[in-house]
C-alpha cells in the first residue's frame, strides 16, 4: 500500500497561506492545515514546532516578496519610505496576512532583509549609534500597525464596503449639531478611513521621517 506524500516546507507554507486567506489566525490550526493536505498533524510537526512558528514562516515569505523587487536607491528617508511601499504592496496583495505579521512577527530571512536595510538607512541619517535603536522601532511598529489597519478595511467584502460607506454618511452628515458642532461643521469634508489610504501612508510615515532629521 502507497504511503502518504511528503509535503515539502513550501507547499505546507502555500497550503498555510491558502488557509488564512479565507480566514484568520485565530481560526487557523495545524489540525485543519493537516486536514487539508490529507495528512496527519505530526507530519507538519516535522517542519514547525509550533502553530506560532508556522505562522511566522507564513508572513515572512511575504516580506521576501516585498524585498524581491526593492532596490536602495535616493537617500536614506527616500530608501525607507521606498521599502515601506513595497511592504504594503506586499501585504496588500494578501490582506488578511498582514494581521498575522502583525500579531506575530517574523524571525526570518525576509524579516532581517527589511530589518537590514532600515538599520543601514537611519545609519546614512547620521543619528548616532546608540539612537538608532530606538528610532528603528518606532518607525517598525508605525509600518506595522498602518498596514494591519489598512489590511483590515481591505479585507472587507465590496457589499461590506459599501454598507459602511452608507452607515459612515449617515452618521456624518445627520450629526446633531448641538451635540457635535465641530463633526457636523466638518461633515462634508471628513473622510472616510479606506479613502486615499496611500496618501495617509505617506504623509504619516513622511512625518515621522522629518521628526528623525530634525533630532539629526
């Protein structure tokens, strides 16, 4: 009698991926993957000790992918804000991920590649050394949570969207102006948050670029 395939780490990584694109990380386990590749769950074991070290494998071969077509170039704030957008297109192309790089992180090689390059890049800034640290992960945790909350109303069904598109125009422009006199002096301006998310990307991230070349 045949035994069962061997699958390999990469089709267990693309199977994962599979899995968490019509679902989440709260609902995924090493059960149901192994269910879905016809397999036992300590077959998997073989490759990852654990769902967490799974699921870190799964978000870094996104950030691989995002360093894929990332090339340095300009100078040190152009070279972050360059890597930034090929990460959020990275993730955008798979939004219901970005909540498990988030949640997650990633030790990985794609992981160290983005780490890397924005060492090197706030280096060039001319911060001492012993500020770069600290600047390093205020500008990770800012990518990180803009394209988890970026990823989250992108996640959403085209019916969902406009719903809350509907809902959002009804809760503006019908608020009580004795109640909420500054929202309903605004109401026709205020966007709503999945409106011109890349531009709010930009100048967000922009900022805080400009607060490190002041410190400089």
């Amino acid at each position: 009698m045949a035994g069962r395939r061997r699958w390999s780490t990469e089709e267990i990584l693309d199977a994962a991926a599979e899995l968490l694109r019509t679902g989440d990380a709260e609902s995924f386990s090493v059960r149901r993957l192994a269910a879905a590749l016809g397999t036992d769950s300590s077959s998997l074991y073989r490759h990852f000790r654990s769902k967490t070290e799974l699921l870190r494998a799964v978000a870094d071969r996104i950030l691989l992918a995002a360093m894929d077509g990332y090339r340095p170039e300009g100078d040190w704030k152009r070279r972050i804000m360059s890597l930034a957008l090929h990460v959020r297109e990275a993730f955008g192309r798979q939004p219901q991920l970005a909540a498990v790089w988030g949640r997650y992180a990633s030790s990985g090689t794609g992981s160290r590649l983005v780490m890397e390059e924005v060492l090197q890049a706030l280096r060039e800034s001319g911060l001492p050394d012993e500020e770069i640290p600290v600047r390093y992960h205020r500008i990770a945790v800012l990518i990180a949570a803009l394209i988890a909350s970026e990823a989250g109303a992108g996640a959403v069904s085209p019916g969902e969207r406009e719903q809350g598109m509907e809902l959002f125009r009804v809760a503006v422009l019908g608020a009580d102006p004795e109640r909420f006199p500054a929202l309903a002096h605004f109401a026709r301006d205020v966007r709503p948050l999945g409106v011109e998310r890349r531009e709010a990307f930009e100048e967000i991230l922009a900022a805080q670029l400009a607060h490190i070349e002041a410190a400089v």
